[in-house]
C-alpha cells in the first residue's frame, strides 16, 4: 500500500515507518521535527530510516538512502498549502495520523500549543482524507481520554466524556470529528488509545526514559501518588503491530448500532475506537524495580502527591482489538524494559564496566 504517516520523526510513527518499509510498502513520512524534546534524537530516528536531517529544506521530499519506498517531508500540519499537495502528489491507500503535542504535564501550562496541533492539525488531516478519498484513515488517541473513568478495565464501549487535562480532552475531540467526517463523508476513521507505550527510542519526557537516566546518572527520582500508581505499559513493538492489523481492517458500519442506546466505539458510520494495551497493569514501584535490577542501581526516590492531570491507574480491555482483528500483545515488561536499556546505553553510549558510577551527558 501508498501510506501517509505523519509524525515519523516522533516514537511511534518511526516505528511503524521502519515496519511497514520493510514489509514493502510505500511511505510518505511527514514531522515538523519541533523542540518540545531533544531535535537531536528526533534527527537520529529519520538517520536510521535513511532520512539526512540536515538535507531537509521546508515542504520538499527528499528519499530515504536506505528505503527508496520511503519519502520524508518536512511540514507542519497547520500549513494547509504544504499539506494539499503532499495529498496531490501521492494517492494514498491509507493515512496514519501520529503528529501531536504530546503531553498531559506540558499541556497544563501550554494549553495553546494542544488546540493549533491536535485540534486544528487533525482537522486540517480529516480535510484532505475527505476530498482526496482516503480509503481508511486511523488516529492516535490515548487512554487518558477515561480521566475520571474508576471502571476497569478500561473499555472502548463505556462512556469516556470526563478528561482531566487538555492534551486528554483534544485527543476525545479527535475522537468527537472523526466521527463527524465518517457520518457526513463516508470516510472511514479508526482511532487507536495507546496505552504508555515504552521501547527504544522512546520519548525523554516518559517514565522508562525519565527513570533510566536518573538511576545511571544518580539523580533523585520523583514518584507521584506516593508510589500508587499503576500504568498499562506497552511495547513499542505490539503498539506498532496492533496498529497495522487496524491499518489492514478498515473500519466498517455497526449495522446493529442503535440511537437509542448509542455505543462510544461504535457506530452506523464507518467509524471504530480500540484500546491498545497489555490489558495487565504493572505497579510503577514494581517496573521501578525491574530498572533497578537490570541495571543493578537502586533508585534515590523522592514520593510526592498525585499530580494535576494524572490518573491513579490505567488497564486496557483488549478484548475489541483482539475479537475485530485478531491481535493480542505479547511481550512482558521485563524483557520490554532490557530492550530499551540495551538500546538506551548502546544510544548514548554509556560504557560497561565503569558506567555505573559515570556521569554522562546525554548526547547523540
């Protein structure tokens, strides 16, 4: 297939542009490559697919030198021009929607940053699907988007209207206009809510990076809620091969769906909502441990109140994903976290044996 990815100097959309290059698809990758974390990280993503960072010129492609399927643009979703005739150029089979400002602390005191990436960036993505005929778009959700929701396991057909940050509010707005586009246009939309998703490469503001890094360099950790916490953590991997099992499954009209009972992930529009988690939450002070034993540190930890924002626990029912497209995750925190660390000390070269009294600086 032709696939348009946005985001794939981000986590997840590197991901899933490495994997679905080498099964053989086409892809057009798209980032603004913004400063909300280290650029320097972002340009080494596009490196590993064969994007030359300091090549890029605004709004021109240029192709990967290792994946000649692969196109890299950089744009800005908010820049309507650029982004019509990304459209124009490529008839695309399906679009990959994984730009936005990430973030639920961030957006507590950037709330503007939210509503111009994922509210007018999407709507300007649900534009272009529609009068360029997408045969299927899918969306980033979040689980945040249950906020105050205590009923677990966290399931796509329960209500999900009580957010408890912007960043979790604009992605059920996401929600909210795909719907409208598949009602009024026929366009087919399926959003996915990622569950902490961790791995290589993964974001320096998440927990597994946040931790990794303050246990090796011997800097305090803060742990909120002192310490009861629990979080459906997710490996890169089955994120990215759950969401190419959605990106192959179109979604399709609940013919049972009814108005006077109306189903959240459903409805008589082609328009789907699946979770994608473990469905097994971990206790943040048990993967705390797991980094301390694999890295054999013991954490300097600092507990402090639940912050502004946050949710005390999150579990994923995955029984939708599982029964529409015949996917189930499979690997297990403890061989997910030895990933990243392998990755993390190969990455910023952090060298055995003496790395466990260095002070490093976290440099490309």
């Amino acid at each position: 297939m032709k696939i348009l990815i946005t985001g794939t100097a981000g986590f997840i959309g590197f991901h899933l542009a490495k994997r679905l290059l080498e099964r053989g698809d086409s892809v057009v990758g798209i980032d603004n490559i913004n400063d909300y974390y280290d650029v320097k990280l972002k340009r080494a993503r596009l490196a590993e697919t064969g994007i030359n960072a300091s090549k890029l010129t605004y709004g021109k492609s240029i192709v990967s030198q290792k994946y000649p399927n692969y196109t890299f643009i950089k744009v800005d979703l908010l820049d309507k021009e650029v982004l019509e005739r990304v459209f124009l150029t490529t008839k695309f089979d399906a679009v990959c929607n994984l730009a936005a400002q990430a973030g639920v602390r961030y957006s507590l005191t950037n709330p503007e940053v939210y509503v111009d990436s994922n509210i007018k960036g999407f709507l300007n993505i649900l534009e272009c699907c529609r009068h360029h005929k997408i045969e299927h778009l899918v969306y980033a959700s979040s689980s945040s988007v249950y906020g105050l929701n205590e009923k677990m396991p966290f399931n796509e057909h329960d209500i999900a209207d009580h957010p408890v940050s912007l960043y979790a509010a604009s992605k059920k707005a996401n929600e909210m206009m795909a719907h409208t586009y598949s009602h009024l246009f026929n366009l087919k939309t399926t959003g996915l809510r990622f569950f902490t998703v961790y791995g290589p490469w993964g974001r320096p503001d998440m927990a597994l990076f946040i931790f990794t890094k303050a246990i090796i360099t011997g800097t305090p950790i803060e742990i909120f809620n002192n310490g009861n916490m629990k979080r459906d953590f997710t490996y890169i991997d089955d994120i990215i091969e759950g969401t190419i099992h959605v990106i192959d499954n179109p979604a399709k009209r609940n013919t049972d769906w009814d108005g006077l009972c109306p189903d959240p992930a459903t409805s008589n529009a082609p328009f789907r909502i699946f979770n994608i988690g473990r469905g097994a939450p971990v206790s943040l002070l048990d993967f705390i441990t797991e980094i301390e034993d694999q890295i054999k540190i013991k954490a300097k930890k600092i507990f402090k109140p639940l912050q502004d924002g946050d949710v005390a626990e999150t579990c994923a029912d995955i029984s939708n994903l599982d029964s529409h497209v015949n996917y189930k995750p499979s690997i297990s925190v403890p061989i997910g976290i030895r990933h990243f660390i392998d990755w993390f000390k190969a990455f910023y070269r952090i060298n055995e044996p003496s790395f466990a009294n260095k002070k490093m600086e976290l440099e490309v």
